[in-house]
C-alpha cells in the first residue's frame, strides 16, 4: 500500500517536472519546432525536446542541484529596486543584465527578455516572475 502510494506520488511529481520543463523549453525554442540553439553544447547545434525531457527530469528527480529560495531571489531584485515598486522597467533590466556583474549576451538577454517582460507593461513585475521561476520542492 505505501508503495502504491509512493509511486502515485513519485509519478505526480514527474508530471509536474514535465510540465515545467515544457514549459522552460519552450521559451527557447524561437521557431517552435520543439528545438533549441545550444550551439556551445551540441555539435549539431541544437538539442531535440525529446532527448532533453529525459536528462532533466532525472536531474530534478535526484535534486542534483538545489533551487534559490524565493525569499532570496526577492530580495535580489528589491536591491535593484530600491524604491520597492515591485517592478523593473525593460530599460532597467538591459542595463543590469548587460552592464553589471556577469554580463549577458545580446541573445541571453533577449531570451531573458521574452520570458519576463510584460508586454503591456513593459516592465518585469519580479514576485510574478520569480513565482513562475521556482520549484517547489515538496
């Protein structure tokens, strides 16, 4: 019986792992063809979604790697927000991202950009965007 249990919630939580990774996979993939650009890792220049599921469901499955408390990562921003409006405008983000600390490319930021900006607003409202970037680790 506790195995049944065990492997009921061992396969609701590899559900939900493929649901995020879908769902981060296809923020990279520009052409929706259920590939990315990883021209650095792959020789062929890509990785196929189907060869990549597999690797990072094991990855979060063994918790290999452990994820920035939210708390943390708010806190993060409210440094680049010092007046706690609970956003960054677009601008303010480029410039952070491309000129302080560890640089991102033009490609990295416009990825990034894809994936956090409101479009309406055009501004990053980091507690929704951090929200959507955590893993719970229940």
């Amino acid at each position: 019986m506790a195995d049944d249990r065990d492997r009921e919630g061992t396969e609701i939580a590899v559900a939900e792992f493929h649901k995020k990774i879908k769902e981060a996979f296809e923020v990279f993939d520009h052409e929706s063809n259920n590939t990315v650009d990883v021209e650095e890792e792959e020789p062929t220049g890509y990785i196929r979604f189907e060869k990549f599921l597999p690797v990072m469901t094991e990855v979060l499955l063994e918790r290999r790697y452990r994820p920035i408390p939210e708390d943390i990562l708010h806190r993060a921003f409210e440094v680049l927000d010092p007046a706690k409006r609970g956003f960054l405008s677009k601008e303010e983000l480029i410039k952070y991202m491309t000129e302080v600390g560890e640089r991102f490319s033009q490609e990295e930021m416009e990825e990034m950009l894809s994936a956090a900006i409101d479009p309406e607003s055009n501004s990053i409202h980091y507690k929704d965007y951090i929200t959507m970037m955590v893993v719970d680790e229940n």
